[in-house]
C-alpha cells in the first residue's frame, strides 16, 4: 500500500507541474520583444557602498532555453527587487545561451561562466566573487511569487546576521542523537511550530535562502571535500559549513524561517522523472541523502554538539507537537 501511494503521489506531483509549466508558457511568452520591454532595469537596492542583496543561481544544457528564463523573469519581476541577478553557466554551455537570456542582460541580469561543479555552482562562486555581500540562491526551474524576496529582505532585516530561508524541514534524532532517516523528518516547518529546537532547522535551497558574509565556514568552496562527501546534495554541505561555524553564530541556531514563507514551491518543469527531480528521488527514495549526512558528520564530528540540542525522538515530545499543531501555538 506505501509504495502504491507514493507512485500516486509522484503521478500527480508530475500531472501538477505539466500543467503549471504550461501555464506558465502561455502567459510568459518570453520570446515576445513587448514583454522583455515591459520587464524592469534593476537599479542599486542599496548604496554601492554598503552589502548587496545579489540572487545566484545556475543553469545547464536544455534548461537554458527550457526553465531558467521563465524563473529569472520571476526573479527580475520582484516587488522588492535585488541589486544584481546573476546566473553561473559551465564552459560546456557557453554555446547554448538562448538569445532571450542575452536580451536579459540589458534588465540586469549577469551570465558569468565558470567551471561546472553540479549544483555547487549556483552557491560557491558567488561566495567567492562577492565576500562582502548578501548571497541569495535560487533555482532556475521555480517560478517565484513576486513577493519572495521582498520576504527575505523584511526577515533579514529583523535578523541581520542569521541565514534566511523560506522552506526547512526539522531534524528529528534518536536517544543517542544520531540522526534519524531523512525521510522521518518533519517537512515544511513555521517558527509557530516552537516545540522544534532552532538547532533542528534544515534548510532546502529551493525555496531560495540568504546567506550573509562570513556565514559559512572557510571550507564552504573546497570542492575536493564536498565532491567527496556529499556531491549530490548541495543542501546537506551548506547546512553543515553553517552548523560547524559556531564562533560566528555565537553558539545559536545559525538559520531564521520566514514565517509562513514560501515553502511550497511552483516548479516549472515537467519532466520531473530527469535532471533536479531525477536527483530528488536518487537523494529521497534511495536514501542517499542519509549516506551524505553520515559522511558529512563522520568527517565534522563538531556536528554532534548541535545535535545534542534537539529533542530525542520520544512519545511526549511527538505528543506535545500534535498538542501545539492543532492550537497554533
């Protein structure tokens, strides 16, 4: 019965992003010259002397002309707009930038190209080329709600030197606090939800997340050791370099949710069997995620200390989160 729900689930997760890609299609018609005239310059958020908010992502191969230029236009169209929108590309690609994301560029969007480190690449080298600013990633088949990183902006001002994030799971731990599998973690959690430690929160960067300077630590860019460990999740590496950073944090939670931010996302891709979500399942349904964790932690033991915060999982901590759910406290 498990696995005759989960193909159901998978069918209509790809029934439902089919149709919001082609939705999508209809009323962005990229190609349209009209429409690129209509999209804004962007124009400095801030004084040029002071952090920029610059949103980083990348792209590949048929996404090029396939989604990215439907989820850049989402981020261009923002109702509080970044200083710079830049898009990391592989050499490999370098032929394959579609004239609409060359028309882009007279909005504001940057194309620099680098050498392709998977999904490392929409992160690693905007933390390298901009150390002093705010770094905010996204991905490039998401269409983003116009008011997303208006969201992140207010959350980051609240709490400037947190890492912001719209979407985070909670990480649930046995009594010797080891992790539990991934899969029996809690999804998509609010700051309501007090009853989750602060040291629980893990962020996914789809839903896009802020990264102030000097956030991460130093070995964020080794791409010798995070290859190594964790080369198909992206999310499991960032979360560690935040969590092993604790002279900046002060020993806290390193990471703010937005409350009731934007945790269920709109993907505009519909092939959801291949590419990011072909990785999503080799990460979820074969558990590969939890093979990174233990890589991760096996080669940062510092880990541990945040995972001694969280409450193990036990009868009266899962009873006084069904209590707090069904009142909203």
């Amino acid at each position: 019965m498990k696995n005759f729900k989960d193909y159901a689930f998978y069918i209509l997760r790809r029934v439902k992003r089919n149709f919001v890609y082609q939705k999508t299609k209809m009323k962005a018609h990229i190609r349209n010259p009209k429409l690129i005239a209509l999209i804004p310059t962007l124009s400095p958020l801030v004084s040029k002397n002071s952090p920029q908010y610059i949103v980083s992502l990348t792209s590949y191969k048929g996404r090029l002309t396939g989604t990215a230029p439907y989820a850049i236009i989402s981020i261009l169209n923002q109702s509080v707009k970044p200083d710079k929108v830049v898009l990391w590309v592989g050499h490999q690609d370098k032929e394959n930038i579609p004239q609409v994301l060359n028309d882009l560029m007279q909005k504001g969007l940057e194309i620099r190209f680098c050498d392709d480190v998977k999904a490392y690449t929409k992160l690693i080298y905007s933390l390298e080329r901009f150390p002093a600013d705010y770094i905010i990633t996204a991905d490039d088949d998401i269409y983003y709600p116009q008011n997303w990183f208006e969201k992140i902006v207010d959350e980051h001002k609240k709490n400037p030197t947190k890492i912001i994030c719209h979407r985070a799971h909670a990480i649930r731990v046995d009594a010797n606090y080891s992790l539990l599998p991934y899969n029996k973690w809690d999804g998509f959690i609010n700051p309501h939800e007090v009853v989750h430690r602060p040291q629980s929160i893990f962020p996914e960067g789809v839903g896009g997340i802020l990264y102030p300077p000097n956030a991460l630590h130093k070995d964020v860019t080794n791409k010798e050791i995070f290859m190594k460990l964790s080369p198909h999740n992206d999310d499991i590496w960032y979360w560690a370099m935040a969590v092993i950073n604790q002279e900046y944090f002060c020993n806290d939670s390193p990471y703010v949710v937005i409350e009731n931010g934007y945790s269920e996302v709109q993907g505009i891709d519909p092939d959801y069997e291949t590419g990011e979500y072909g990785l999503w399942q080799y990460n979820i349904l074969q558990n590969k995620n939890d093979e990174q964790f233990k890589a991760v932690i096996t080669y940062y033991p510092k880990i541990m200390e945040s995972l001694q915060k969280i409450e193990p999982d036990c009868e009266n901590y899962w009873r006084n989160l069904r209590i707090a759910l069904t009142y909203n406290w």
